[in-house]
C-alpha cells in the first residue's frame, strides 16, 4: 500500500495534478494500455505467422494479386480502376475512392499465394460496394480522412497553443495562464474522438467487403473450399487486430484526457500559490 501511495505522488509531482483520484485513474488507464499492448503483440505474431504461411502457399486459381484483383474489378464493370503495386507503410493494401485504384503491397502483388488472393480480393470488393453506392461504403469514403490524420493533430495543436501562449507572455509580461494551450489541446482531443469513433465505421466496411469478397471467390470459382476457409481465418486474425487497435486507440484517449485534466488542476495550484 505504501509503494502504491509512493507511485500515486510520483505521477501527482510528474504531471501536476492535485487529485489522487485522476493519478489512480492514470495508472489503471496505463495498466490496460500495457495489457492490450501485450495482447495486439500477441495477435500481431499469430497474424504474422498466419499471413506467411499462406504467402508460401500456391493458390488455385494461379494468379498473382494483381491479376485476381484485375479479373475482379472487370467482372464487376471496374475497368476504370487501376491495381497499383505500392510500397508504402501508410497505405499498404487498401482501396482509395478518389484516385480509383486498389494498392497492394509489393509482395501481395506480384505473387500467386492465398495471402495475395485474400487481399487483392476484399480489396477489390471495396470497389465494387463504392460501384454500388454501399450506404457503409459511401460513409467510409468522406469520413476516412479524419479517421487517418485526426490522432496526428493533437501534438501540433498543442505546441500551436504553447508558442501563442509565450507570445502572449512576452508580449504583456504578465504571468503565463496556457489559455491557448489548453484550447488547442481540447480541438485536438476533439479531433482524436472524432478520428476513434470512425474506426467503427472502417471497420463495419472492412469486415462487409470481407463478406463480400468471400462471394465472389466463391461465385467466380477463384478459391476451393479449403483455400475460403483459411481466408476466412486470415480475416478474423486481422479484425481482432483492429479491434485491439481500436480498444488501445480509446485507452489512449482515456490518457490523454486525464493528462489534461492533470494540466489544468496544476495551473490552477500554480495560480492559487
């Protein structure tokens, strides 16, 4: 009990907070946030192991990611989309509505394994439910940009509210109130809860193009039974990713939260003294 006190005035003397409360909430908010971190590693490996094992394995229908993705969108009246061989970290295998291409990673791509067909067909079946004007799909494609870019607003709204606060402060020489900080800080919050609460949205769209590309192996006789079944489980290992990401994506924004409200007891105490 007493180590625990300890570590209860460490985080009040590192954050400024005056409240044991918000330092308790802190360190179990942390705790989860190591668990979970543990837990997507765990997920993250299996997934891993899962996805090799099926890049190493020859599908069926012998084709490369690139030529399943192609025999897809033309099936389905997609000529106009292009299927891009992409290097990026930032967008690896994905669909983008505005510039009407599929990308797939470069090993994805050009190989002929069950990993290539299972991306380049729930990719490919993005489009076609953006072809079919999907109601999930069409909120996907306006929303997804905040959903990528909101978590990257917070530090630089924040420093933003700094820099205005000591102009403030040099300009008036007064004493510093971090008014501006705490601002910033709140539309980056902002920003962080709208970008949380799309990746439900990406996800119901992500899992329904899975579903959707399942049909269509089937119904174009590109995957035997066997080959859909480990799809299948390639998918799950994937939205149990997601999920995890999701769930440390909201532990993040519990953190966040309390460190501000940390701030805010702490500037109050500073100006009281």
């Amino acid at each position: 009990m007493e180590l625990f006190q300890k570590l209860i005035d460490l985080i009040k003397d590192k954050t400024g907070t005056t409240s044991d409360g918000v330092a308790i909430a802190m360190i179990i908010v942390g705790i989860f946030i190591i668990i979970f971190a543990l837990v997507g590693l765990v997920i993250s490996f299996i997934l891993w192991l899962k996805y090799h094992k099926l890049n190493k394995t020859k599908n069926s229908c012998g084709l490369t990611g690139e030529e399943a993705a192609r025999k897809i969108l033309d099936n389905n009246g997609l000529q106009h989309i292009k299927v891009k061989c992409t290097g990026s970290i930032l967008w690896g295998n994905s669909y983008s509505h505005v510039f009407k291409k599929v990308r797939l990673r470069r090993f994805t791509y050009k190989k002929d394994s069950v990993t290539s067909l299972a991306m380049a067909a729930q990719k490919s079946a993005l489009a076609v439910m953006d072809k079919e004007k999907d109601p999930i799909m069409k909120t996907r494609n306006v929303l997804i940009p905040l959903q990528l870019f909101g978590p990257l607003m917070f530090i630089p709204l924040v420093v933003i509210g700094v820099i205005i606060d000591l102009v403030i402060v040099m300009q008036t020489g007064g004493t510093p109130t971090f008014i501006a900080t705490f601002i910033s800080a709140g539309l980056g919050l902002l920003f962080y809860i709208v970008s949380f609460a799309l990746t439900v949205v990406i996800l119901k769209a992500e899992t329904k193009a899975q579903a959707r590309s399942i049909e269509i192996l089937k119904d174009e006789r590109l995957a035997t039974d066997d080959e859909i079944e480990s799809i299948k489980e390639l998918y799950k290992l994937y939205n149990l990713e997601y999920i995890n990401n999701m769930i440390m994506a909201f532990l993040e924004l519990l953190m966040r939260i309390l460190q501000i409200v940390a701030a805010a007891q702490g500037s109050a105490a500073r100006s009281n003294d």
